[in-house]
C-alpha cells in the first residue's frame, strides 16, 4: 500500500481537489456528499511529470450492487444482470482519501495508464471562444 500524504486539499468551486507531490486529482462529488463515504465519483488527474491529463468514474463495489439491484427494479440493463461505464475503475472502500491512494497505488505500481482514459491535452485557447467581429 502506498503512503501518499496529500500536500493540499480542498474546494475549487464544485471541484474538491487533492494536491500530491505527483499529481492533482480534482474530484466532483454531489454538493451534499460527505468527503468520508463518496461512492460514485467523477475524477479528473494531472500528473505533475508531464501534465497529462487522466480521467475515471471511480465506484466503490457496495455502489455498483445498488445500481444493479436497481436496474433489476427499474428493467435497465437487462434487468440490471450487467454495470459497464466507458471510464470505469472499481474500489473496495469509499471516500476521497481511499480514491487517491488508489490513484497513488496504481501510478507507484505502473498500471495508472492502463486504468484510467487519458484526455486529449489539446484545448482551444480563449481567443477562439471571442467573437470580435
């Protein structure tokens, strides 16, 4: 287990952000979801080495069972006899301290690319959102 201690946390608007000596996770958990039992989060990571950008929709396994037993009540999914989310990454325990120390474990352990979606770093430049015409 890693022993990542984050540097700087905290809120940046709707984002909670955790800040690591090897990378910035900004997390969008529900405005009244406590930080400790987050369990169905969207998270956004750039690495500090080369500022590339990662992403994930990180679910605890208690979440993916309460989203299939509802899709059984519900008809979705075949009856919820299946989960799939494009940009999935699955953990035991939830809360934003767990989810990064994941996020830690897999890059200390080399499978960071193989688990999350990497972002295309291209963005348009403010200039082109102007219309000076």
């Amino acid at each position: 287990m890693t022993n990542t201690e984050a540097a700087e946390q905290g809120w940046d608007g709707p984002w909670y952000r955790v800040r690591t000596d090897r990378f910035e996770a900004s997390f969008l958990p529900g405005t009244s979801e406590s930080l400790d039992t987050v369990c169905n989060v969207d998270v956004e990571v750039r690495l500090t080495s080369d500022g590339s950008r990662w992403s994930a929709t990180v679910f605890t396994l208690a979440e993916v069972e309460r989203i299939m037993a509802k899709r059984s009540r519900t008809g979705e999914a075949l009856d919820g006899r299946y989960f799939r989310c494009s940009d999935g990454l699955i953990v035991r325990d939830p809360g934003i301290d767990n989810i990064t120390q994941v996020l830690a474990g897999l890059l200390e352990d080399g499978d960071f690319a193989e688990v999350l979606q990497r972002l295309d770093d291209e963005w348009p430049s403010d200039a082109s959102f102007r219309n000076d015409q």
